[in-house]
C-alpha cells in the first residue's frame, strides 16, 4: 500500500494532538493505566527480526533478500501462523514463520535455525528511550502489559524495560493472539475484576495498527499511537500486518519520550 493511499491528517508535534477528526475524550494524567503493547512499542522487534535472520541469509550466501522485503513477508507469514495456530506458544510460531521465510524466499533452512530463530526473541533489543519512559509513568499510571509473546518470552525482555508491571497478559495466558476480541476481553475483564478499572480509565499504547489500535477502538478504548516508523508520514508498514482503512487515533507520538515529555507537559 503506497502512502497516498494511507493518509493521516497532520499532527502536532509538539503537543501529541491527534490524527483522528474527534476531540480527545480527556486529558493524558486522567488516565488511571496505561495498557501497553511491547514489540513495536517498547522492544525493537524488526532490529531483532533483522538481527536472527541473519544466520539463514549467511547460510545461504544471499544479498537480494533485504531487510524491507523480509520484514513485510514476516508481518504476512506471522499473521497468517497466528490465525491458524492461536494456541501455539510464540516460540514454535516463531520458527514456523522462519521455515516459512525459507520457502517464501527459496532459501534451505535447517530445524535448528528454525528453532534458533523461535529462540531469539529474548535478544531483541529495547528502544533507547522505553525505559527512562516506562520509569516516569510508572509514578503516574498502573502500566499493563497486553502482549502476543509468551510468558518466558515477555520475561526476558521485560528484563530490558526498568519497571515492575502491575500486569501482564499475554497471548499464553489467553490462548489466542491480537487482534482477536478475546485478547481485549481478556484485558477488560481482568482489569476489572483484578484492579477495579473501567474503560474510561484505560489509555491503550501502541504501535500496531492491525493488531492493537483497530481491535481497541472496536471495544470503545482511547488509544495512543507509539508511531516508531512514522507510517503516518511514509506509508511504510515495516513488520506489521497492513490495514486498509486507519482506526481513529486519539493521541499520536513518534516515541515513548515523547509522549512522556506530553504528560509532563500537561498541567497538573
């Protein structure tokens, strides 16, 4: 999909407004929680895609298999596996999707860079601000964690991220990966019945489009747009599955540090 025919209208920068048509519901410090999304927010997950496809382009002395083309087929082939496998933990998706790459790029891989690619998650980097970010609103809001990882997975990488979440739910626990409704009535529910919070109190983070913020606004939730590619400006949709038309966005940043220097900025 080109940019042209994925247009965001402007956002100001400086203040985090935002790129849907309505005015936002309230104020960011009337939040209670704010439910994140991990990989792609606050993980690098391409740099760490990039990063253990490696040993496979090596194995097979590939140069024509770029970075851009290999993440577009992995947000395809993950979805696709993620659909028809739900209850299949994150790591055995993970080296489905890497056999898949293989055949899609005709290249030979082997059981072990398949596993060795399911194995990688835990060293897909944090970005360099999730941390400080995650820190400052943690003495603002209850931060939550919605992800489609493992138990095990999230755990390596929260190892990353500076902060004690007050929850985590992921895909593991539930049995079915985002965007499935059953990940967000599994999140609404338990924050309800576990810490007495409603929907006006939850303010979803994200990146994904497809896998978060169309899933969220369908359940009625203000959202934030972590927009780390700057999709809204390029069109580029990186490892991420595409959608076709954009949900309504309440409050879009280019990065963690920027949507903390907005809550900072907001007056008391």
């Amino acid at each position: 999909m080109t940019a042209d025919a994925f247009t965001l209208q402007p956002v100001d920068d400086s203040t985090g407004n935002k790129a849907g048509g309505s005015l936002m519901p309230q104020r960011l410090r009337d939040y209670k929680v704010l439910t994140f999304d991990c990989y792609g927010t606050l993980i690098d997950w391409e740099a760490g895609i990039w990063d253990a496809l490696q040993p496979l382009l090596m194995a097979n002395a590939r140069s024509d298999v770029t970075r851009e083309k290999a993440l577009q087929a992995f947000a395809s082939l993950e979805n696709g596996q993620q659909s028809q496998t739900p209850g299949m933990r994150y790591p055995a998706l993970l080296a489905h999707v890497h056999a898949a790459l293989a055949t899609r790029f005709d290249l030979h891989t082997t059981i072990e860079l398949d596993e060795q690619f399911g194995a990688s998650l835990a060293h897909w980097p944090a970005f360099p601000d999730s941390a400080d970010a995650l820190r400052y609103l943690k003495t603002r809001y209850k931060l939550v964690i919605l992800s489609n990882v493992d138990r095990a997975g999230f755990a390596a990488s929260n190892r990353k991220l500076g902060v004690e979440f007050d929850a985590i739910y992921t895909a593991e626990d539930i049995g079915s990966y985002k965007p499935a409704p059953a990940n967000f009535e599994y999140l609404l529910n338990r924050l309800r019945e576990e810490h007495g919070l409603d929907k006006a109190d939850i303010l979803h983070t994200a990146q994904s489009l497809f896998h978060d913020h169309v899933p969220a606004r369908s359940f009625g939730l203000a959202n934030a747009w972590i927009d780390r590619q700057r999709l809204s400006q390029t069109g580029e949709w990186g490892a991420t599955a595409e959608v076709d038309a954009r949900p309504e966005i309440d409050y879009l940043f280019f990065s963690m540090a920027e949507m903390t220097d907005a809550v900072r900025r907001e007056p008391a």
